[in-house]
C-alpha cells in the first residue's frame, strides 16, 4: 500500500482535531478564568482582550501541531485499514490521554514549591508516554470503547462553530496590535 493511502481521511481528522481543540481551549479558558480577578486589577479589558486573542491563536497552533502528530502516527503505525473508524478512536484516546497527563504535570508543577520541583513525576515521563501509546492503541480494539470515543468526538465537532471563529477575531486583533 502506498503511504499516501495511510493518510485518514477529513472526515476522520475532523472529529479528532475537535477533541483535541476542546481540550486545548477548554484548559486555556479555566486558566483564564482563574487568571482574570486579578488581571482585572491591573489590565485595561482591551489588554485583557488582547491575551485572550493571543491565546486563541496559540491554541489554534497547538491543536493544528498535535492533531498533524495524531495523523502522522496514524499514518505510521499499523492498523487495519478496511476500519476506517479506528483512526478516530485512536486519535481520541491518543489527545485525551496524552493531553488530560500534560494536564496532570501542569498541577503537579503548579502544587511544588520553588525548591521541591517534582522531577520524580517527569522521570517516569518516557514509560508514562509510552504507556499512552500502547493504551491509545489497544483501547480502540474494544468494540464499547471505540464508540464512544467516536460518539464523543464527532459530538465535539459542534464546539469548532465556537472556537474557529474566535479564532478568527483574535487573529485580527493579534494583527492589528501588531500592525499600529
């Protein structure tokens, strides 16, 4: 088979990179929720909407970056390919696990003190990640999981109306406090 026949389809990227966005905006909105009291005490809102169209824009590359590493490890490794569903489980479970963990680190960081940095927990990074991959994987295979990960990403793809076209206006506004 030609690698280029390994490539998922659109319509099997769509539903993954919605998961993957839902994740990524969604942990970027409860960060800036949780920032925002206080920014309220020392930011104007055109400031404090300035961030937000950063962010925005940040988190359209990041979920472009990791759902392209999704597809190119779908593209790699060896699945059957008569399944065309199985990319989508797959790429499901790969950005809930390997995200909800970046996750996990972001408050393990977060809870150590200055001099107590948690470089046990990023010791075991490696077999964590690799764990991850074994699971993303093997999950799929499960006939119950594997649809309901593709019922919960296809059902994410209504988030994409929201974020893509804040997406937008805030790449306008990143370019227009760029520009002037």
């Amino acid at each position: 088979m030609p690698f280029s026949k390994r490539f998922p389809t659109c319509r099997q990227i769509v539903p993954v990179f919605a998961l993957t966005a839902m994740l990524v905006y969604g942990w970027t909105m409860y960060r800036m929720l949780e920032k925002l009291p206080s920014w309220l005490l020392y930011l104007r809102p055109d400031e404090i909407a300035s961030n937000f169209s950063y962010a925005l824009v940040f988190n359209f590359l990041e979920c472009v970056v990791v759902s392209g590493l999704i597809v190119l490890l779908g593209a790699l490794l060896p699945f059957r390919r008569q399944e065309h569903e199985y990319f989508i489980a797959f790429g499901s479970s790969l950005s809930l696990l390997g995200l909800g963990y970046l996750v996990y680190l972001n408050w393990q960081v977060g809870a150590s003190k200055a001099n107590l940095f948690p470089w046990e927990i990023f010791a075991w990074s490696p077999f964590v990640l690799a764990l991850i991959l074994l699971a993303a994987f093997f999950v799929p295979r499960i006939k119950t999981l594997r649809l309901l990960l593709e019922a919960f990403a296809d059902r994410t793809i209504i988030l994409l109306y929201l974020f893509l076209p804040f997406t937008a206006i805030g790449f306008v506004v990143l370019l227009l406090n760029n520009l002037f």
